[in-house]
C-alpha cells in the first residue's frame, strides 16, 4: 500500500506488479463534485476536499449508460466524475503526464477498461498516467437552455466541462503524484479524440495541455444549438414529455433516460450505414465558439504539439471487408456522395479505380464500400486537420495504423480502436484477445508507447531503434505507417486524399 498527500486530502494507493516491473495505482479519485441536488445537466463543481486517507484501490462509479458496455460496474451519475492514476514505482524525476480520454461515440465507455489500464505504460516508459471518466449521451451533451433557462446554459457541453475539470485536477494535484504539472499531454481515441480536437478550440484550456494525439478522431464534431434542439425534442418525446414538461428529465431515473437516448440512436442510425453521433459537443460563445477544424485553422491551439491519425479500415465493423456482393452492394455509398463530398461529385465511380492504384487490383465492392466510409468517418476529417494545422507554431505528426491480425485480416484489415492495446501495451491481455489475437506483436506494442511516450515527454515521437518521425507538412506529408515494422512514407493513401479534394 502506498499513501500520497494530495492538495484535496490523502489517497491510498496499491502496488501494481507487471511485465515491466511495478506501478502504484490510485483508482476512482473524484476530481469534481456533482451538481447538487436539481443540477442535474448542470457544469460540475469544484473537488471537494477531505479529511482523514481516503482508500482508492477500486474503479469508481462509471457514468450511466447502456448496462451491457459497462458489465460488472456500478453507475451513478452524482459518483461518475472520478478519475484513476498510474505512477511508476520508482519514477526517475519529474514524470510527463498523459491524459486518457476513452471513446464510445459520446455514449458508452469508461475508465476501468482493463486494454486501457495504465500500470504497464507507466511502469515501462516512466510516465504518469491519469483516466478520467465524463458524462456521457443526454447527460452529457443535452441542449436545455431554451427550455429550462440560464442555469442551464452549459448541458449542451456539461461532457467537456467535466474534461476540463479533470485537466484542472491535474494542473493541481499531478505534482504529487510525481507528476510535472507543466508537461501534460490528453491522448484520447475515437470520441475521445473528438474532444481532444475540441480542447484545441476551447480558450479554457490554455495552458492546460502542451501536447495531444488523436487517434482516430475528427476536428468536425460540433453542432449547431438548432440542431440540439431538434435532438432534445425527440428525446423528450420517447421519455414521455413534452417541452413545457422539461423539467421532469431533472428527477427522471437515470436509466430510463438512457433507454430514451438509445431508442432514439437506434431510431436515426439506419438513415446512413455508419454510426449516428446523436449527442456530440455543440457551438456556444462560451465553451466552443467554432468547429475545432476552424478553430485550428485561425490559429487556436498553435502551440501544442499534435499527432493525429487513423487506422486503415476504421469502418470495417460496419462494411465487412469480405462482404458477399449483394450485400456489399445494398451498401454502396453513391447516394450519399453529394453530401458527404461536394467537390467530387464523380466520387462512387472513381473511387475504385483510386484504390486500385494504392492495392495493386481492383478492389472488390465490400473494399470500395469501406473505404468511402472509412474516409467519411474518421481520415478525411483528419487529414483536414492536419492541413489546419499547416501555420501551427507547434509541430504536428501524421500516422497510419496498418497492422491486421492475420485471422481476421480478410475481414476486418486494420479496424477502429486496433492500435489502442498497443498504445496501453495490454496486447496480451485476455480482454484484447478478440481483436489482437492469440500473438500479437510486441515489437509493435513497443514502437507505440515509445513513440507516445517519447512524444509527451519532448515533443518529439521517437524511440531507440525506431525509424525518425518527420514532422507533418504540407509539401512532404509525411506519415507513419505503423505495422511491424514500422517505416516512414510521404502522402500515402494521395490518390483517394487528391480525389475528395476535388482533383
């Protein structure tokens, strides 16, 4: 056991023991207090302080949500807003601080996910580690404002409140930790890289983050207040209310507003073949006062170091790679192309033809259909990022996570959330056996952290033995494909990157 005073009050901690040799984990340390009775979608509050050592040896409450994505943990929405702790052992001085913001679409997900556990990264590269949770769907990201009044006018981005109060925490308490307070860098993943590009466009975060990675993410996801109204209408509606009644979702159970939030995912998500962000952050003066993208773009977050990335087939859990023809065809994309890409009004008949040119053939329907949605999720919303970025004062680095596990490769390539127990160095857990398989490479796992944990602690992703990483710049455009072994290439995937730009 182990006791660290912190500015709130002592936490006591329990010894780790790893592969890479021991962490001290602090489990489920709040770092806010819940709004107070009737506050509900309210901003959080700030931590409370504590007398006596406060026990921390088991995850906290996680955020309600649907009860299958978090099996075996307690939710409570008034406990969610805690965070957990990862420190080597015998840490060598001041230690970098990373940030781990999870993904799950704004809905799901928490920090207690065992292919997310810290200990093994801290123990190995000598960092500091921290997890928060957030409020997540409606809680989280439900625009209240025009029907309750002033005191609501944070619910619509209540989620990036509570991220914000986590790095805050941070700011006070990482140093006793061992932590260097001036030296912190927020990795998040899918969702969780959405608000990573959020806080790049926030100005509360200044100073409160000096790098970032976002690993399969996009600076797109802002919403107008218009359209968090419409969304607040509809769920109203499957709670059984309406907009003079909205004060009944302040003492609604918790669970009966999340089987609202569902039913209505469940009900917009066959518009379109991929996953519906029904809840996600939205544009106010106050929290985000522009798309992240375009916040980027005029300079917002300049002097923080940036990686972002996506993996190969980030939408193959949608469009199977080995898709039969009839289904692959019921799914082709071409009615949606001029929405999704005005400038390529020719997109359903070239793309295949500029697939060819990076695959070596023709690429077989179910591979065409992939792509298109694997560019209009997750690359090209971070490809126009990475452009924003091009007068950045900061620098920026680019990859590609190429790796398949060899069983599912046909089916799957290189899928959404692949690289994350490479980051974690969980590879070999049981819980990442169904997506790494039964010998998942530890030379990856190694290139991963070393180029994370080498980028938070200078700047700069690099490794022993490992290829340089050049910097990403418009000319070059240089990228990291990340598989075994990794190498270095320039503007890979500039066929299908030309064609959306309308060339």
């Amino acid at each position: 056991m182990v006791t660290i005073l912190t500015p709130f009050g002592a936490v006591q901690g329990r010894t780790a023991t790893g592969t890479f040799g021991p962490a001290e984990e602090f489990l489920g340390i709040p770092f806010a207090q819940a709004p107070q009775d009737g506050g509900r979608f309210r901003a959080p509050g700030k931590p409370a302080r504590w007398d006596g050592v406060r026990t921390a040896h088991r995850h906290g409450p996680v955020c309600p949500q649907e009860p299958a994505r978090a099996e075996g943990l307690v939710m409570d929405e008034r406990g969610c807003l805690n965070l957990n702790v990862w420190k080597p052992a015998h840490p060598s001085g001041p230690l970098p601080v990373m940030v781990w913001l999870h993904g799950g679409a704004h809905l799901y997900g928490h920090n207690a996910n065992p292919v997310n556990d810290g200990a093994l990264l801290a123990a190995r590269y000598d960092v500091l580690v921290v997890a928060p949770n957030y409020r997540l769907g409606a809680l989280g990201h439900l625009n209240l404002e025009h029907l309750l009044g002033p005191e609501y006018a944070d619910s619509a981005n209540a989620a990036l409140l509570d991220v914000l109060a986590a790095l805050r925490w941070v700011r006070e308490a990482a140093a006793a930790f061992g932590g260097d307070p001036d030296n912190v860098t927020v990795f998040g993943q899918s969702a969780g890289a959405a608000t990573v590009a959020a806080l790049l466009a926030m100005p509360a975060a200044d100073g409160l983050l000096r790098r970032a990675v976002m690993e399969s993410g996009t600076g797109d996801r802002a919403r107008s207040t218009e359209y968090g109204i419409e969304r607040t209408a509809e769920l109203l509606a499957l709670c059984g209310l309406d907009e003079s009644g909205a004060a009944g979702l302040l003492t609604l159970p918790a669970e009966r507003l999340v089987a609202a939030q569902e039913a209505l995912v469940h009900r917009r998500g066959p518009e379109r073949p991929n996953l519906d962000i029904t809840f996600q952050p939205t544009l106010d003066p106050r929290t985000l006062p522009a798309v992240p993208v375009d916040a980027v773009a005029a300079g917002s977050g300049s002097d923080v170091d940036l990686i972002v990335g996506t993996n190969l087939n980030e939408a193959s859990g949608y469009a199977p790679l080995d898709a039969d023809g009839t289904e692959a065809d019921a799914g082709l994309p071409a009615r949606l192309a001029p929405g999704d890409f005005p400038q390529a009004p020719g997109l359903a008949e070239q793309l295949p033809e500029r697939l060819a040119r990076l695959l070596g053939r023709p690429p077989r329907a179910a591979e065409t259909v992939e792509a298109y949605l694997a560019e209009q999720m997750y690359r090209d919303p971070s490809q126009r990022l990475l452009d924003a970025r091009a007068a950045a004062r900061a620098r920026t680095y680019s990859y590609l996570f190429t790796w398949s596990d060899p069983r599912s490769r046909a089916r799957r390539g290189s899928p959404h959330s692949l690289e994350v127990p490479f980051v974690f160095q969980t590879q070999a857990a049981e819980q990442a056996r169904p997506d790494v398989g039964d010998d998942p490479p530890a030379a990856l796992a190694g290139a991963l952290g070393s180029y994370w944990t080498g980028f938070a602690r200078t700047g700069v992703p690099s490794g022993d033995g490992l290829p340089p990483w050049p910097a990403y710049e418009p000319a070059g455009r240089w990228t990291a494909l990340l598989d075994d072994p990794v190498r270095m290439a320039s503007d890979p995937r500039r066929p299908v990157r030309e064609l959306l730009e309308g060339r």
